[in-house]
C-alpha cells in the first residue's frame, strides 16, 4: 500500500495499537499528526523522531476545543487523506457497582472523543475535495454485546462507535469519504501480558496484524468498503 504524501491523524497513536499503526504508516510514505496527552508515553514513542511525525500535545480529545487545535495542526498544503481514531480507554465493572462518573468516563475517553475527530475529519476532508478515508476503533463487546457483560459502560461506548462508524458511512459516501471500524478482541499487548499472564498470549490478535487491516482501510486500495464494523480476533 502505498501512502506517498499522504497526510494521516492518527489518535491514540503512541499507544500498544497506535504505535504499530503510526509505525507501519510511516514505513509505507506517509505524513502522520499523533496527538498525545501523556507527555512519559511520547518520550517513550519508537517514532518521536521520524521527519514524517507531528506529535501534538493535547488534553483530552472529548473536547471540542482540543479536536479543533489538533486538526487546526494539519498541513493547510496538503490535504488530509485519512484520520484513525484509536484513541480510548478499558474499564471493568458490573453495572451495580458503575456510577455516573465512571460511565460518562468511559463515553468521553471512547465515544465522544472518536464522533468529535469524525467531525473534524468529515468538515477538512470536505474542504479538501479529494475525498478521504476514516478508521474508528470499536471492540469485540461492542459487537457482541453479552460478551461484554461485567464491563457494560466500556461495552455500550464502543457499542456507539459501531453504530457511528455506521451511520456516518452512510452519510457521506457520496463526499468520497469511506468510514470503517475494527473490532479487535483481547490484543497482544504489554499491558494485556501484565494483567492476564497465565492467558494463551499466541491465541491474541498481533498489533501489527491488527495495524495491516486499519491500514487497508485507510488506504486508497480501498475503493468501495464502507460501514462495515471488521472484527479483527486472530485465533481468540
Ligand atoms: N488492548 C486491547 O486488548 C483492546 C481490545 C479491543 C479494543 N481496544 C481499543 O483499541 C484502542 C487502543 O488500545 P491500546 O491497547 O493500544 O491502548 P493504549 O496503549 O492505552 O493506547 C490508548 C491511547 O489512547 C489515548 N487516549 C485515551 N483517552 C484519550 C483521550 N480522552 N484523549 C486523547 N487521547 C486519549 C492514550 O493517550 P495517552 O496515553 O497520551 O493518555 C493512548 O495513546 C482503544 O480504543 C481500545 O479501547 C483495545
């Protein structure tokens, strides 16, 4: 696939998925604007220093004035061909024991922050009149909803993501701009090592594996998918 001068937004990009993703962007030609709020976790990032990477500072992408200022940030010379929203977060917890504060944390970090950068997405890829690409980032529990249960507030935001990716699909197909989502299940991660360390880690979908289905849909070699919710679960 290739990418050559094409300028990408990447959330969540310094993350376990991020990372692979900016990583494989970055391999195939393209320019990407990471976005990022943990200052420890872009010191630690494999490709802070690559010519080809913006790292944008921002707070919290559930704000309406922090998308703006990241997408304020793309190159007015080149217009922006695609913007993947891995930005999110997990949490466990049964229903009973779940209060506002943790659900509406969980639709913030998860669905606001991905249906505000869709909007932000939509308004310069239409300004750019070339059309576009946008990659959201659903989970397996948000397809399939009983296996969410004992994390429902995580469950119902990536259930929005779903149905967003969806819905905004059908909306601007006629614009050019083809939106997508994955699924992943439980990915091979550090973090996922960390706290499940008697799992079967070779049963997980690879980040890199993962990365290659999102870059196929943010791709230009993906001329008609649109709307589709792609679960991505390896062997799990
Ligand atoms: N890991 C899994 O097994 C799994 C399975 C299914 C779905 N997913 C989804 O896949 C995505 C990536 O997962 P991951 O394991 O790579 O997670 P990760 O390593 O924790 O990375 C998440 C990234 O999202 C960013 N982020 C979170 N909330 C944000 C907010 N409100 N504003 C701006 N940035 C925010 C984080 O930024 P900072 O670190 O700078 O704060 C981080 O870069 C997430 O959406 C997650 O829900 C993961």
């Amino acid at each position: 696939m290739d990418f050559s001068n094409k300028q990408i937004v990447v959330t969540g990009g310094t993350g376990a998925l991020g990372s692979a993703v900016t990583g494989a962007l970055l391999r195939a030609g393209a320019h990407c604007v990471v976005p990022y709020v943990d200052a420890a976790e872009a010191e630690r990032f494999a490709h802070r220093g690559d010519p080809n990477v913006k790292l944008v500072a921002v707070t919290d992408l559930a704000d309406e004035t922090e998308v703006a200022k990241l997408f304020d940030t793309v190159a007015a010379s080149t217009p922006l061909w695609a913007s993947i929203h891995i930005a999110g977060g997990f949490a466990v917890g049964k229903v009973a024991e779940t209060g506002k504060r943790a659900l509406m944390a969980q639709l913030d970090g998860n669905l606001v922050s991905c249906f505000l950068c869709c909007r932000a997405a939509v308004n310069a890829m239409i300004e750019g009149k070339q059309g576009g690409r946008i990659v959201n980032v659903a989970a397996r529990p948000g397809l399939e909803w009983r296996t969410g249960a004992g994390m429902s507030a995580y469950t119902v935001a990536k259930a929005g993501v779903a149905a967003l990716t969806s819905a905004l699909a059908e909306e601007v197909a006629k614009d050019g701009i083809l939106v997508n989502a994955v699924a992943p299940s439980i990915m091979d991660t550090p973090a996922n090592r960390a706290a499940m360390p008697k799992a079967d880690f070779g049963a997980w979908p690879k980040v890199e594996d993962v990365a290659a289905t999102i870059l196929f849909l943010a791709s230009p070699d993906n001329a008609v998918t649109r709307g589709a919710v792609v679960p991505v679960y390896g062997k799990s």
